[in-house]
C-alpha cells in the first residue's frame, strides 16, 4: 500500500505508516495568491517609475496625472488578466514556460489598454513612443525575475510538503487501499496520505493490522500536535454504525470529513458529492472556517489585540497595582482549558480569588456570593475586566476575540461531563475560542448547572461556528459592549 518514497510530493500521494512526522506549518494557498499579486503590483508600478526616470531624461518632466492613469489602468488589466489565467495558483508557479507565455500575453494587453487611455486624454506622444515601451520592457523583465525565483521557492514547498493536503483515513484498510491508488492515478500533487486509522474494535478480516497505525483516539491525539487537513472514511456503505461512531468522534476535529464510498442515509449527516484530487469523495462536513476566512479572522483578532493592549495598557496597570495591593500572590491567573482542537492551553486572566483558594482545575464553579473571590475581584467580573489579560492568548493564537467560550477540563453539569449533556459539544472545538460569543451576547453565560443551559449555549456556539462573518464579530463585539458590560449574569 505505500508510495515509493521517490515519487515527488507533488506527482504523487504519499503514504506514512510508521512514526508521525514533526510538526510542519504549511503555507496557506489564498494567502500565497495574494502575495504574489502584491509582488506583481509593486514591481509594475516600479517599471512605471524607471520608465518615467529613463523618459524624462530625453524629454523633461512628464504629466503625473496622465502618466498615473496610464500606470494604473495598465497594472490593474495585468493583473486581472493573469488572476484569470490562474497564474497565481501555487501549482502554476512551477511551470516557467507557461507562466511566461501568460506574463507576456497580459503585458501586452494591459500595454494596449494603457495607450487607449493615453490616446482617449489626448496625452504627450511622447508617452506612448517613448515612455510605455520602457515600462513594457522593464516589466517583461521584472516580473519574468520574480516568475524565475517564485517557481524555486514553490517547488521547494512541494518538495518538503508546505503545500500538500495532508489526509487520514479511518476504516478498512482494502476500501483505503482503493482510495491511494485513485490518488496516484491522478498524479494529484497536493495529496499526501498520512496513515491508515481503524475504528475500534474491527471485525475479523475488515482491518490488515500492518496497514494502520492506530484507532480513532489516536488520530484526534495526532491530528492535536500536526495538522491533518481532510478525513477520509473507509468504510462499506452499510457499516451504518461505524460510520456514525467515527463522525461523533471527530467531532472536535479541524479537518473536512469525507467519505470514500456511496454514502448511506445518516441521520444529521448532510453529505455532498466532491472529489479529493482524482478521487471521488462524498463530504459529511467540512472545515468550519476555511483557509482565506480563517485568515482573515486571525488578522483581524490580532490586529484588534495589539490595538486594544496599547488603548487599555494604563488600565490594566492600575487592575494589577489594585489586587497586588489588597492581596498577597500574583496578579494573573492561568487555568488549563479546553480550546481548538480539543489542545489545552493556559488561559490568563486578573487573579479574582484569594491566591491560596484559587481553583486551577476548576473542581468547583465560582457562584454568586462565593467567597473565594476578592472585593477587588468583584468589581472585575461586574465589568468582566478580569478577561482583558487573554489579549496575549489571543496574540499567541490560542483564542479568538470572539468564539465559543473555553470550558475548564473539570467543567460539570449535574455532575456530569457536559459531552454527555449536549450531543454536538465536541463541534465548539472546530474554531478557536473567544474572550466573547453569540452564546454570551445571548443570555448563555456564567454558571452551568443543567443539562437544559449546557445545550442551549452549544446551540448557540454552533450557530455561530456555522454562520461565521466579520460582520458577525462586530455585531458580537457591539453586543457585548451594550449588554454585557455590568450584566446581571455576571459575578
């Protein structure tokens, strides 16, 4: 069932059945996109100085406005031309004499649009004798340089698997066995088979033993510490059960999750017919935020992060002189909880509680009146001041601004695992935690005490793990700031 290792990564699917690789961060396509579009304009606009420099030594200053006009009309046609052509898609970049063929087509068009304009304002002839050969040549030059070092540097992320998508696959090792070859038909570069998980306790004959490399658990425990992009479930379509035993499982899991056979009728499931590289796959669900979007939320966490610490720095100093000075022991407190992926990270807030009755496993939920809590800390939940220091989770990328709430590893409910409560619990893990959320705005917050507040505040958070938008988060943040702040339920 393995790929010959001497296969490059991005002519074949590949296939590890011993031990797991470290961890490799893998660069994001949408952004790589964009970078290169970036590079593109900047270089064309720095033809367009060196073409304006060269001209104006044989023929003195130039118009700026028209030569402005000229500029951006020309740049921009380059631009959506080549994002037409596909040539910012990493899989292109690699391909030289292609991507110059493209180049060239679109320095000529864009060339064509920018005498157009030049000739439609009755602009200098000198323009477009003397100026737009130079920015045409010195782009064809430039960016044909940039094509050259680009092509390297993607094919070196190829090869050392920046750029592959990375697939487990649960079930019977045969049905997976399938799956690998239709991949290596294909020749799909971006698929890389990171090993063969079975489902517990497998029927005789369903499991080669040589083939996998662990048990469900075992893949969630993994896919903690590497990412693993997609699931692949590999299992007969009447394994009804199996098959809704292992969705439950991953629940928490960051990765789309795709079926590698006809997909059988399962309740809750909605499956979609889709392909993985050559492979014809049916989807039960994907990722709750995607790469670009994920991106997007992750700059504009941090962004608002780094703004906010420099805005509330003087309060957060006086917060921390207030409980050094009322009690003894430190100013932050830091509590292991539950964030993406089901990884446990430290949360840091403003110490509330008298140091010696702190509860770092949170064995017991702070109350209403509890007399663990300072004068000082009183005053901080009231305004909910003693969650500004998870500013620095968030920098660290453990937690959003906005995102389920983190839960403490000992939360219970009716002395029971809130897991067990609520059904699709595990679903809060798919995004990053936040400081705040639609739960909170929404009368979900404080103290869990029943079955009935664990599913409701699920509810909400998976509303807004499946209805994620910028939009969203401001009206979240703009919620709390009007509702929250002083709110009742808090204590």
């Amino acid at each position: 069932m393995n790929v010959k290792a001497s296969a490059p990564p991005f002519a074949q699917a590949s296939y590890i059945s011993g031990t797991h690789p470290t961890f490799m961060v893998r660069y994001n396509d949408a952004v790589i996109a964009a970078v290169f579009r970036l590079v593109d304009g900047v270089l064309l606009l720095a033809a367009g100085l060196l073409a304006e420099i060269a001209t104006r030594q044989l023929n003195g200053a130039l118009p700026l406005g028209v030569l402005l006009l000229a500029l951006i009309a020309g740049s921009l046609t380059v631009g959506m031309l080549l994002h037409a052509l596909r040539s910012y898609e990493p899989e292109q970049q690699i391909h030289l004499s292609r991507q110059t063929q493209r180049l060239l087509l679109a320095l000529l068009v864009g060339a064509l649009v920018s005498s157009s304009c030049l000739a439609l304002v009755g602009a200098p002839e000198v323009l477009i004798t003397h100026w737009l050969p130079f920015w045409l040549l010195t782009s064809a030059f430039l960016l044909t340089a940039a094509r050259i070092l680009c092509g390297r540097l993607v094919a070196s992320w190829f090869e050392t698997g920046r750029l592959s998508h990375r697939v487990a696959i649960v079930g019977a090792a045969r049905i997976a066995r399938s799956f690998v070859d239709m991949v290596n038909t294909g020749q799909s570069g971006r698929i890389h088979v990171v090993g063969v998980y079975c489902v517990g306790d497998e029927a005789p004959g369903d499991i080669d033993a040589a083939d996998t490399i662990g048990d469900v658990t075992a893949l969630l425990a993994r896919s903690r510490e590497e990412r693993i992009d997609s699931v692949v479930i590999a299992l007969p379509a009447s394994a009804v059960a199996r098959i809704r035993l292992v969705t439950d499982a991953l629940g928490s899991a960051v990765a789309d999750i795709h079926f590698a056979a006809e997909m059988p009728e399962i309740p809750t499931l909605q499956p979609r017919l889709e392909a993985l590289g050559a492979s014809p796959v049916i989807t039960v669900r994907h990722r709750p935020i995607g790469e670009w979007r994920a991106v997007q939320k992750a700059a504009f966490d941090r962004i608002c992060s780094v703004i906010l610490l420099i805005v509330l720095a003087p309060l957060m100093g006086v917060i921390a002189l207030a409980i050094r000075i009322e009690t003894p022991g430190p100013v932050f407190f830091r509590q292991p909880r539950i964030g993406l992926n089901m990884r446990v990270f430290n949360i840091v807030k403003f110490r509330t509680m008298h140091h010696h009755l702190t509860d770092r496993h949170a064995t017991e939920q702070t109350r209403r009146g509890d007399a663990r809590v300072t004068r000082i800390g009183r005053v901080l939940r009231k305004f909910s001041l003693d969650e500004l220091p998870q500013l620095f989770n968030i920098l660290r990328g453990e937690m959003s601004l906005v995102g389920p709430r983190p839960h403490a590893l000992n939360t219970r409910a009716e002395n029971r695992r809130l897991e067990d409560l609520a059904p699709d619990y595990q679903q809060r893990h798919r995004v990053r935690p936040g400081i705040t959320g639609w739960a909170q705005v929404n009368g979900s917050r404080g103290e869990l005490r029943t079955a009935d507040q664990v599913r409701a505040r699920v509810e909400h958070d998976i509303y807004y793990i499946e209805n994620w938008s910028l939009l969203l988060d401001l009206r979240i943040l703009a919620l709390t700031v009007t509702r929250e702040i002083m709110s009742k339920r808090a204590f």
